[in-house]
C-alpha cells in the first residue's frame, strides 16, 4: 500500500530548456541533473562550419545534434524532467514533438546575441506555453537588468526574466521553481477562466 501511496504523491513534469546555440542549455541540464544527463552530441566537423557560428563560444568543440535530457528532485514529491532542445535551425522539425505534454520551458539567453532567443520566444508564445527566461552571464560580460532584457525581447509583463549562472546548480535550480511556480500560476488562470469562475 505504501508504494501505492507514494506513486499518488508524486508529481513528474516535463520541462524544456530551449535557447540559441552556445547559450549553456547542455551546462544548465549538466549542473543541476541528478542523473548522469544523456546527451547526444557530435564534434564538430567542417560539416557544420558556417552553420553552426562558434565566434563567440570559444572553446565550444561539441554540438547537442539531438538533445540533452537530465531529471531533478526538487521537492521529495515533486520531480521535473528536462529536455533540452537543439540550438540550432536545422532541427526545428523536432520542437513540436518535444514539447507535446511539457508544462513550460526555460529560454536561455546570452545578452551578446540576444536575438538567438527569438525563435523560441516565438515558438512557446504562439502555443502558449508559460516560460521564463533566463540570463546566463558569462564572464566578462555586461550584466543587464531583468527589465531591460524583458524589454528588448517585447516580452508579457508577467514572463519572468531571471539572471542565472548555467554551471551553478543552485543557480539553474532556482530558475527551476520560477518556471514551476510561474507554470502553476498561468495554468490556474486558464482554468479559472474556463470554468468561468
Ligand atoms: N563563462 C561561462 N561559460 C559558460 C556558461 N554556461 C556555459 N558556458 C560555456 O559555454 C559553452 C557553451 O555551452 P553549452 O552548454 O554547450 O551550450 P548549448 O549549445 O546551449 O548547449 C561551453 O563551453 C560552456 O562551458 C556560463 O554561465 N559562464
Ligand atoms: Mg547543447
């Protein structure tokens, strides 16, 4: 009976972590997974030279060619799986797939090309998925307030932007609650607004 107990307690919700190529997806789904995270990446080949601009990701010699999937626990009862999508435009046939059944998503941006984001912005707003977006710093970078990158993507009022640090699990963990907490908060409202209450 306890195993029937535990397995209506918990809760498992799927989550995306979307964003430009090279903006931390595979670091973010690494930090905070308590599993070892699948990955499905390939080096780097002339293949992908002028496709995939590694201009401003030095040091980057793998590409994510399918996705990144990792689990956390993040309250005893209450675990998220991840999937993070691929970067770049040429596995755009995978997104709607990927998203069937998931409650929200994790942009990820990088205030240097923040317009590698849009896509997914698009994406998840034209199929009303809540998501947040989150800053990754990058060293050396300039930090922008959550109000200034909120303006320059025209987001909702109510789309939080968090600033996060990809490599930290407590970082990555808590744009995590954000996102469930936000995910909570927009799926009452439609209930609410269509049952009329
Ligand atoms: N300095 C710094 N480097 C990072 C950060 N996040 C990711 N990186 C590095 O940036 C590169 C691209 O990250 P990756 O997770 O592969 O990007 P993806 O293409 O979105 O999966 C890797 O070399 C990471 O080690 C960060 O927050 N700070
Ligand atoms: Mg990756």
């Amino acid at each position: 009976m306890d195993f029937a107990r535990s397995d209506s307690t918990d809760l498992a919700l799927k989550i995306l972590v979307a964003g430009g190529f090279g903006v931390g997806k595979t670091t973010l789904v690494g930090a905070v997974s308590e599993i070892r995270p699948l990955r499905t990446e390939e080096q780097l080949t002339s293949a992908s030279a002028g496709i995939d601009d590694l201009s401003h990701v030095s040091g980057k010699t793998t590409t994510t060619v399918a996705m990144d999937f990792g689990r956390i626990t993040l309250d005893e009862d209450l675990i998220l799986y991840l999937f993070g999508t691929p970067g770049q435009d040429r596995f755009w046939f995978m997104w709607d797939d990927l998203v069937r059944g998931a409650i929200g998503a994790v942009v990820l941006v990088d205030t240097r090309r923040l317009a590698d984001c849009f896509p997914a912005v698009d994406f998840f707003e034209h199929r009303r998925i809540p998501f947040v977006v989150a800053v990754n710093h990058f060293d050396g970078t300039r930090t922008f307030h959550p109000d200034e990158v909120s303006r320059a993507l025209d987001l909702d009022g109510d789309t939080p932007v968090v600033l996060c640090d990809a490599r930290e699990r407590g970082s990555g963990k808590t744009v995590l609650i954000t996102l469930v907490e936000h995910a909570g908060k927009v799926h009452a409202a439609r209930v609410l607004a269509e049952t009329g209450a």
